[in-house]
C-alpha cells in the first residue's frame, strides 16, 4: 500500500483548481496523508478532503 503525505494544495491544483483562490494559505499549507497517493485520489475524494480540512482549520482556530 502507497503512502503518500501532500499538501492540501497539491490536491486543489490537481483536482478542483477553481477552488484555489478561495482557500486561506493555512488551509493550503496543512498536510494530507493519503493511503493511496496522490494518483488513486478522485475528484468526490478531493471535495471530502477539503471540507473536512476547512472545517478542522475552523474549530482549531476556535480553540485559540
């Protein structure tokens, strides 16, 4: 099994680049483990991982 950690903007690029200029840097910059790699990940994986990621940078920043 290929494991493979990237960039949340790694996955925007190469999946849903419209979605870029809304992202905030932080949630660019936060990493992503994927199970699979970068090459098995679909575009309806890409939207989940997003979300979720925006969603977890929003309750941390709650936190603080």
């Amino acid at each position: 099994m290929l494991v493979e950690t990237v960039k949340l903007s790694a996955i925007v690029m190469r999946l849903t680049p419209e979605l870029y200029p809304s992202l905030k840097r932080t949630e660019l910059d936060c990493d992503i483990v994927l199970r699979n790699g970068l090459e098995g990940l679909h575009p309806e994986d890409a939207m989940e991982i997003i979300q979720y990621s925006i969603s977890k940078q929003q309750k941390d920043a709650l936190l603080h």
